[in-house]
C-alpha cells in the first residue's frame, strides 16, 4: 500500500494530510484487493479524514474487486456518520465558482471561500451548531448578503439535482437523524457527542458546548437524572424473564406428562372393561 493508504488505514488524519500536500494520489488504487484511500478512511470511521480526502478530489464512485464503493463499505460496518459525509460532499471549487465568478471584477478572500464551505459540508444542521459556525468567523456579518446569495445557490442546485444531496436538500427542514446508532450532543446535536454531564449523564460533544448549555441544564439536571433513575428501576431484566419462561416450559412440560398418564390409566381401564365383558 502507498503511504497514504497506510494514513487513511490507520485512520491517521495529519499523516494523510501531509502524504496529500506532498502530491500523494488521492484516487489510486495499489492495493491487491483494488481498496482507494477513502474506502480505506470510511472503513476506520474517520468522518475528518474522508471529508480530507474528498476535498483533494477523492471519487466515492470508485468500487473495489468486490465492486463496493467506499460509502457501502463504511454503511456495511456502522460507519453511518462517514456515510453522511461521502454522500453530502460539496467540494471547495462549485463554492469558488459561485464566490468569484471568472466575469466578476470583485473578488472575495479565500477565507470566505473556505467559511461558506465548511457551513454547507457540515453535516449538522442543528441551529446552534449553524450559530457556532458563524461566531467563528469575525466578517460573517459584513459578507452576510454574499454568504446568503452563495448557500441559496447550492441548496438551489442540489434540489434540482437528479442525484440529490440528502443533508442539503433537507436542511431547511432537519437534516438526517442517525438515532438509532449515535448520541447526539444536547446542545448542538452532533454525532457521537462522547463527554457527559456528571449528574445527569446526557450527552455533549465539546465543553464548550455544555458550558453553553449550563444557564438552562442546570435547572433541570437533577429531574432528568432523577427520571433516567426511575427508567432504569423500571427496566426489565433479562435473566427474570429468561427464568420465568424455562418454568412455564417446566410447567408446561408436567401438564403434558400428566395428561400422558391419564391417557394411559384410561386405556387400561377401557382393556379392563372389555376383557370382563
């Protein structure tokens, strides 16, 4: 395997980062089982990298020897929130295009470039993670007309599409939702949020986050905690209802061997009846 094979294999973010400054081929496929770096990243459930790659222009039609593109694979081991993000890519050049058109004498810095495409690649769309975003970017303010005319047009472009952007086209409305296999940050809802609050253990992504949250949270953490206590004394065990289900068979199985006998002493007892006649 190449070096950045070996980066996006073991899910190595700043690895592939350098391995792709020092012109590594983002699409090749010297592997023997015919794998791209980016099957490579989706497989390892590295969202950062695959989102890396394909911004270097990494193709997510590419198929392996067994014909599986890099977003079946990631979608074949759990890799939901790879998925989102091979399928929901928007690449840095359709922003530039719209940005700083080749017949418009103003042009716009490269920073807002980049802005305006981390806003529409994210693949949250809760509205806080949107205000997070901004507030990083001190002339969101001042080029708000320009950003506005640049979103529109690629949410524009992506309804239109035959193919269509799933996050994208549905931004307005929610965005995909993975809940059945992700915990989503109580603030800003993104996936995989891993930090928890000490009393009530809801989930957040970032300190920042639940340092956000807390003016409000800390009204209500002591009755959520207090509510996930009653669900887990409601919960039912397992093993109780495993228990329960081998005695009904136990029983079960006693009533069979009961009426066996009866049926038995019956027989005998019509044998009985027909010999004396």
């Amino acid at each position: 395997m190449t070096p950045l094979c070996q980066a996006a294999f073991r899910g190595n973010v700043e690895m592939a980062r350098v391995c792709l400054k020092f012109g590594a081929e983002v699409n090749t496929k010297r592997h023997e089982q015919g794998y791209t770096p980016l099957m490579f990243a989706a497989l390892s459930g590295k969202p950062d990298l695959c989102r890396l790659l394909m911004d270097y222009g990494a193709e997510s039609s590419y198929t392996n020897n067994i014909g599986k593109t890099a977003c079946e694979l990631a979608a074949f081991v759990g890799q939901h929130e790879c998925v989102s993000i091979i399928n929901n890519h928007i690449s840095l050049e359709q922003i530039n295009k719209l940005l700083n058109p080749k017949d418009s004498e103003e042009k716009f810095p490269e920073e807002l470039s980049k802005f305006i495409h981390k806003t529409v690649s994210a693949h949250v769309v809760h509205p806080i993670a949107i205000i997070f975003t901004l507030l990083d970017y001190e002339d969101a303010l001042k080029y708000r007309k320009k950003i506005l005319y640049v979103v529109d047009r690629i949410f524009e472009s992506q309804l239109r599409c035959k193919e269509s952007n799933e996050v994208l086209s549905l931004k307005g409305l929610f965005g995909q939702r993975l809940h059945a296999v992700s915990h989503f940050c109580f603030t800003c809802g993104s996936f995989s949020a891993k930090k928890r609050c000490g009393g009530c253990k809801v989930p957040y992504c970032s300190e920042k986050c639940q340092k956000f949250d807390w003016p409000i949270h800390k009204r209500c953490c002591q009755a959520i905690s207090d509510w996930n206590k009653k669900d887990e004394e409601e919960e039912i065990d397992l093993d109780q209802i495993k228990a329960s289900i081998e005695e009904v068979d136990e029983i079960k199985a006693s009533i069979e061997e009961v009426d066996e006998i009866k049926a038995s002493v019956e027989e005998v007892d019509e044998d009985g009846e027909t010999k004396n006649e």
